[in-house]
C-alpha cells in the first residue's frame, strides 16, 4: 500500500506538468478563438503586450511556487508524503496551483512555438 501511495503522489504531480504542458502546446489554438475579437491593430498590439506581460508574471510566480513546495522532489519520489499547512486559506492554495499550472502552460507554448521555428528552417 505504501508503494502505491507513493507512485501515486508522484504521478499525479507528473500527469499536473505534463497536461499543462499538453494545454501549452495547445494555447495558440484557444489564443485564436480570441484573437476576432480585437479589431484595431493599435489596440490589439497594446493587449497582445498586456496580456504577454501578465502571462509573464503568472509563470514566475508559479515558478516561485513549485521551487517553493518542492513540487520536483515530489515528482522524484525524493519525498515520500505530502506536507499540507492547513493555515492557508483554499483560495490562495487554488492560486498558488492555478499559477503553476499557468508557469507549465507558458513552457509547452513557448517549447511548440520554439518546435515550429526550428523545424521550418
């Protein structure tokens, strides 16, 4: 049961990155839907900017958070149980997950268009 729980722990971390990366690869997509919404070039570039910029600051501080937990020692079975603090409220345990969710979607964006330019030289 012990080996169980563990493998368990590990892979639901690993299936966390790795479906967020999966939604990364597939970000352009959704960015598409949205993108017939702006109209004006000069207020799409601003947005476009905007929205970069926040993305940015999404991804650092989800990476602050996943250094923070040690989430990767969880994933390398270097820690066999979770520490929960059950001080913390549930919104930000849901900010802080959210946030490393964005960190992991902004690495399989950037990694598939870095795919796509590669492979088209």
């Amino acid at each position: 049961m012990a080996t169980a729980r563990s493998m368990h722990l590990s892979a639901s971390y690993w299936g966390f990155v790795l479906m967020s990366t999966h939604l990364g690869m597939h970000w352009g997509q959704i960015l598409g839907m949205f993108s017939g919404i702006l109209k004006g070039k000069k207020a799409r570039n601003v947005l476009v900017w905007a929205f970069r910029l926040v993305a940015m600051a999404i991804a650092v501080y989800g990476l602050y958070c996943f250094v923070h937990k040690d989430i990767f020692s969880y994933m390398l079975l270097k820690n066999d149980f979770v520490f929960f603090d059950f001080e913390q409220s549930i919104f930000s345990v849901f900010v802080e997950n959210a946030a490393m969710m964005g960190l992991w979607v902004c690495v399989g964006y950037y990694a598939s268009k870095g795919i796509v330019k590669v492979t088209s030289l």
